[in-house]
C-alpha cells in the first residue's frame, strides 16, 4: 500500500517517486517509509489489544537500528529488545528507556551486563547457568538485583531457514526445558536476582502457520505451572518476535493469529506478556534502490548487473531469500519480461540477488527497487570490495531526508593506522 505505480512519476513510496531520491542521492540507497512502520506499529498494537491481551510490544532493534527508525516507533510506543550494549546505546539515543528494553542474547559480556544494570534495564533474558551467575555477580557488586526473565529453549521446529531457527534443541539458544525449573528455583536463591519471568524466541520469518508458535507457547504455560507450583513468583512471559513477512508468494501470518495463538495458550494463567517483533514491523516499510550499470549477455543467461551487491544487502546470498524486484520508471512496467539473474559487481558468483527473474530489458542508469528490505538490510551491510556503505534516507508523506549520508571513500580510510614500522 506504501509502494504504487504512477503512471508519469514511476514507483512511488508514499508520495515520493523513487527516481527523485535516486536521483537527489544516487544509488545504492536504502529508502525507509515512516508511515508504513506506524501503520504495522498500529496494527500489531490492535491485535493485541483485540484479544484482550496486555502486551508490551519490544521492538528487536537488530532489525533496523537506524535512529530515525528507532525514532518512528518510539513515538508509536515501542519499547526495545537489544543484544549488545551498542544496542542500547543506540535505542536509549532514541529515547526508548533502558527501562523498557529486554536485553537479549546468548552471550552477554560482563561490561554489557554491568552496562544494562547501570542503566535500569527492564529485563535480562538469561540464557544459561553461567550467564546467570555472572549477572547475580554483576548485580551484586552494583548493589542492585537484576530483574531476569529465563529464555528457554522449547525444542520445538519453527520450519524456517535452518540459519535463523533458534528452538530446537541443538540450536545454541536458550535453556533446555527440561532443565528450566531447577534453573529458575536456583536464580531465586541467588542474592543478585529477582526471577520476573521467562522468555523464547523459536526463530525468525515464522510463516508456516500457528502451530510452532503454539507449541512453544504451550511448553512455557506447562513451566509456568510447574514454577507456581514450588511458589515460585512468574510476572510476565516474553514470546519472542519471529513473525514472518510475505516475501513471495508466503501465506501472510497476520497479528491477529499471533494475538489469537497467544491467548490461546497462555491466556490462562493472567499474566501480561510481552513480544519482540523485528522483522514483522519494519521489513516491508524499506526497499533498496539499486540503479543499472550494465545488462549482459553470457554464454546462456541474460545478466541484470546492478550498483547495489551482497555486501549491501546479504540475504539472498545468506539464506537463499528471494526479495522482490521492480523496476522504478514506469515505462519498464508495461515492456516486455525475460528472465534475468540480477547480480551485483562484488568478486563472488555467491553475489546473486536473483536467478531468472522476469524483468524487462533496463539500461544503464535505470533503477529498481528491492521490496521488503527494512529488516536484516542495512544492518548486515559491510564494505567488502571496499565499497562504502549506501545512504539511508526516509520518507513521510511528501517529505523525504538523508538519515545517513553514502560512506565516503574516506570514511573507509580514516580509521586505519600504519604500524610505524611500515611509515618510515
Ligand atoms: N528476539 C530475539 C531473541 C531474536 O533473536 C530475534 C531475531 C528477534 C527477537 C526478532 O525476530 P524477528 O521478529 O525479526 O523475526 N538476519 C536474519 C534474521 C535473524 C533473526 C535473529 N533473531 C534474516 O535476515 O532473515
């Protein structure tokens, strides 16, 4: 709905033709669509609400952690989920408390741990015995108890790529179930720790229905019942994110299902939970505008050569993920479509976006845009090739603005030093 055709501007997203942002800020860039993310903002908050749940909505910032991003949701409500302390930085730079932000993630150094105390953090996912000793030592030494919530590892198969499930039992994340209850008791013991909960997240671009949700969140109702049952005190169950996007042609999970599966499951026991959508909330509200540098013909296929390569946007290559692609100038939507495999100009076959997508015939110069790529896009960007990194800008309505300037060729050079062996 944020994206449409205009038969004289080309694509547009929200009012802005996307031939003008390439054109004012060259390409590859990453265009972002404020009103999309408080449209899905809004429409998760809906569902929640509809099912009569209370629901703390605590956006996975891994997703996106632009700071007009952060910004946007914010100003929708939007606590944080973070996983590093420069996370943190980044959301509490965005006004959102360290108050309201989960810390999650598997491996938590001490600094960051201390860091998170120090600020007030809302919660800790906990994510093995050894980490909770180090946060009751950490805790203890600032003379504070850190609230900590227990993320446990369901071992359940959320059917996603194998790269990004997280519940089965031989992913590294999480506590075994089996292992939760003796756990938390343990936590409840320890001078440093207030037990507030527990936690999962099964894995990421969940698209196959309710039911891998429903089963890890039935698994947490059955620990949630067996800690009440040793008097242990539970005050809130995070659910993790993980809600998948259509990409494709994807059967859409919608936040209603969500909402409805939750209340499903844990409505029971009365608790609030709360949720960590990364994905679900930001994917669709950015694309990558990428221009033409040549078209080619090999030995069998046609070669769509693009500005923009793997080390802009990673996850074709990484997860085999398919991202859609239109071209922009409105003309190329009524010519003629042939397969083409768009690749970019990095030194690796593996820099393929696409394999026999059917595109017309573009000229050098003329620009696409890759849909769906507001999550896992920006953020997993790196220089290689020595290719800097491409320029974020967001649109509102009619307005548009450089939220982060193209890396410069200097930019790359400026933190390197010589040893001084090699100055001489
Ligand atoms: N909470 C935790 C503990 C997580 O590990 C993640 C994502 C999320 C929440 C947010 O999940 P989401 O709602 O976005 O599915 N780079 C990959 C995705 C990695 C997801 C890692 N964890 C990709 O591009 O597909």
């Amino acid at each position: 709905p944020s994206l449409s055709m205009h038969a004289h501007d080309g694509l547009l997203f929200e009012d802005v033709p996307l031939a003008r942002v390439a054109a004012e800020h060259g390409t590859p860039t990453w265009v972002y669509s404020a009103g999309t993310l408080r449209r899905r903002f809004r429409a998760l908050r809906a569902a929640l609400d509809g099912a009569g749940l209370r629901a703390g909505i605590h956006y996975a910032a891994k997703a996106n952690d632009s700071q007009a991003v952060l910004r946007v949701l914010r100003g929708e409500g939007a606590g944080a989920d973070i996983v590093s302390a420069g996370e943190l930085r980044a959301t509490m730079a965005a006004g959102i408390p360290a108050a309201e932000t989960v810390f999650s993630g598997v491996g938590k150094t001490a600094d960051e741990i201390r860091f998170a105390l120090g600020h007030g953090i809302y919660q800790l996912n906990a994510e093995s015995a050894e980490e909770i000793a180090m946060i009751s030592a950490a805790a203890v030494a600032l003379g504070v108890r850190a609230p900590v919530s227990l993320r446990v590892n369901p071992d359940v198969d959320a059917r996603t790529h194998a790269k990004i499930t997280t519940g089965k039992a031989d992913n590294k994340f999480g506590i075994p179930f089996e292992d939760a209850a003796a756990l938390y008791a343990h936590m409840a013991a320890l001078p440093g720790i207030r037990p507030i909960g527990i936690a999962t997240h099964i894995g990421s671009q969940i698209t196959d229905g309710m039911s891998a949700f429903r089963a890890a969140y039935a698994r947490l109702a059955e620990l949630v019942g067996a800690l009440r049952e040793q008097g242990l005190p539970v005050e809130r169950i995070d659910c993790g994110g993980g809600l998948g996007i259509p990409y494709r042609d994807e059967p859409a999970p919608t936040p209603e299902a969500l909402a409805g599966a939750i209340k499903a499951t844990l409505g029971h026991l009365g608790l609030p939970v709360m949720l960590e959508p990364g994905r679900w909330l930001v994917g669709p509200a950015g694309v990558l505008l990428a221009s033409v540098v040549l078209q080619k013909q090999g030995a069998a296929r046609r070669f769509l050569v693009l500005d923009a390569a793997m080390n802009d946007l990673i996850r074709p290559a990484m997860y085999e993920a398919w991202h859609g692609i239109l071209p922009v100038s409105p003309v190329a939507h009524v010519a003629p479509l042939s397969p083409a495999d768009v690749v970019g100009p990095v030194c690796e076959s593996g820099d393929t976006f696409a394999k026999g997508r059917a595109l017309p015939i573009l000229s050098p110069g003329e620009c696409v845009a890759f849909l769906d790529a507001g999550a896992y896009g920006a953020v997993m960007s790196s220089t290689y090739n020595a290719r800097p990194l491409a320029a974020e800008v967001m649109v509102d309505g009619h307005r548009c603005a450089v939220i982060r300037p193209r890396q410069t060729h200097e930019d790359l050079l400026a933190h390197q030093r010589l040893p001084e062996w090699l100055t001489a």
